[in-house]
C-alpha cells in the first residue's frame, strides 16, 4: 500500500483477533506500531509476539473510562511521538434475545462499543487538528447496516459508530483527517469463538456460514487488517466518509 511506511498507527483493542491482525498488517507496511486492549497480560503477549515484525509497544486501557483514553492517547504519542493513523478497533459483542436485554447490558455495550469508539476517535482527532492531518478507521460491522436477530445492543451501538464517522468525515476533512468506517461480517476470531461456543444449538458456525454468506466460509482476520491497510493508506487517498464492507457477500442475501 502506498504512503504507509513510518506510519505512526494506533490500534485500539490490537491485542487480539482483527486488531492484533491489523498491528501485524501495519508492522508489515513499515509502519510504528501503539496497540491497546484491555486485559494487560494479552497486550503485553501481543507485543512480544509482534516484536519480531517491528516497532511494536502497547499498553492496557479501558476505552469506555475516560480518564484511561487520555492516558492512552498519551501514552501512544509518547510512545510514537504522534498518531498519523488510529484503528480505532475495541469492541465487546454477546447474543441476547431482545425481550432480555436489561438496561445494564444495553448500557455496557454502548460504553465500550459508541461511546468507547467516541472518546478515542476525539481525543486522536483533536491531537490529529494540532499536528495537521491524520486518518481515522472506524470499526463498525455489517450489524450496523442490517439488524440480526439476538444483537439489538451490539447492532445499535455498531449503527451509531456508522453515523459518528459519517459526522466526523464531514466535521474532520476540513483539517485533513480522512475518517471511513469499516464493515466486517462473520470473520473467524476470539469473539466469534466466544460467541459460537456459548451457542447450544448444533454447529452454530457451520450453520451460520451455509445459510448467511455466499462465499461459503468465515472470513479471517488479516482480511479485515487488509482492508484497515487500505483505507489507512494513500491508494485511498479521496476515500472519505465511507463504509467498507468485508463480509463475503453476506449483506447482498436477500
Ligand atoms: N469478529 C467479527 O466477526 C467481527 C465482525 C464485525 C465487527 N467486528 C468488530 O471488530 C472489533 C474487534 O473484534 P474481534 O472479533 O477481533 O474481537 P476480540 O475479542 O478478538 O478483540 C477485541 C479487542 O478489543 C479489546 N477490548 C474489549 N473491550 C475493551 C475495553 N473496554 N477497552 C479497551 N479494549 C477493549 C480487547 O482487549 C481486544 O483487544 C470489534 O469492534 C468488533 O465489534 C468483529
């Protein structure tokens, strides 16, 4: 991809699945790496097993505790000495009929996922205004285009990260911040695997994929970190305010 090396990237939630992917994929582009998540211990693993690929440091936060994004926004320009790209990437998901979900659970999903998402995306942003540009990827899914059944909570929050990027390409362009939104549909991570392995009712995975997505398989993580490349990069240099969907043709089944 052109434009990436000496990227300076920031992946939130880079400690496992799509975003540890999206960290390796950068490192790859040549460029300096920052990942976050919220379990220390995995960021610390994810760190060490990136080591050998490049410019890898990491620390632990919770993007859904204020005070914990301004440390972490801090902690990666200290450690980067500023942020050209963010993979602004944490996320939480679990399946609960929408007749059950309680307010609490609602409020949890939306901390982490939106508001998360929100906080991390304006702390960079405003970082990104003084130092005169950057570009910012969204991750939403395509339960924020079409609504599943089970994910009332996680497809609400994931709509509003679809509309926050949206709001922000058009508020950010002006001060040469690029802000697209990516899409993913069922891609093969620990979330997922959670999520199947919490499922009683025959081979959820299996099912799921022979039913939804004409492809015929789950997509993989690096397919993901591709295209958080791609729109990172200047071959998608007049790509703004965007959604890209990665889902193997799921959201074109009627
Ligand atoms: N796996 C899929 O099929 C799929 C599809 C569409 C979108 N997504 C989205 O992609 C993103 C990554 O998902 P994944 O499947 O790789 O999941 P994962 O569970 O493998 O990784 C999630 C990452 O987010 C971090 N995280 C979770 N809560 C956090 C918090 N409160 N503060 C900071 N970090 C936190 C975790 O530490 C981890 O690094 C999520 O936003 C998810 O909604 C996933």
């Amino acid at each position: 991809m052109r434009g990436l090396i000496g990227k300076r990237v920031l992946v939130s939630g880079g400690s496992s699945g799509i975003g540890l992917a999206a960290a390796r994929r950068f490192l790859d582009e040549g460029c300096r790496v920052f990942v976050s998540g919220l379990d220390p211990a995995e960021v610390q693993a994810a760190v060490t097993a990136l080591h050998p690929f490049g410019d890898i440091t990491g620390q632990a936060f919770d993007v859904s505790h204020e005070p914990d994004v301004s440390a972490l926004v801090t902690a990666a320009v200290d450690a980067l000495g500023g942020i050209d790209v963010l993979a602004n990437n944490a996320g939480i998901a679990w399946r609960e009929p929408f007749l059950e979900i309680t307010p609490e659970h609602f409020d949890r999903m939306l901390a982490v996922n939106l508001r998360g998402m929100f906080l991390v995306a304006q702390a960079v942003g405003r970082h990104m205004v003084d130092r005169g540009g950057g570009v910012i990827v969204n991750m939403s899914s395509t339960n924020g285009i079409a609504g599943e059944e089970d994910y009332a909570h996680y497809n609400a929050s994931k709509g509003g990260v679809l509309l926050l990027g949206k709001t922000m390409a058009v508020e950010l362009g002006r001060h040469g911040i690029r802000v697209n939104t990516l899409c993913p549909g069922y891609i093969r991570t620990p979330l997922n695997a959670s999520i199947a392995g919490a499922m009683s009712d025959g081979d959820f995975e299996s099912d799921y994929i022979a039913n939804r997505i004409p492809l015929g398989r789950a997509g993989l993580a690096e397919e993901v970190a591709a295209a958080y490349a791609f729109l990172a990069s200047d071959d998608a240099a007049f790509v703004h305010g965007a959604e890209l969907v990665v889902d193997g043709g799921q959201l074109a089944v009627m």
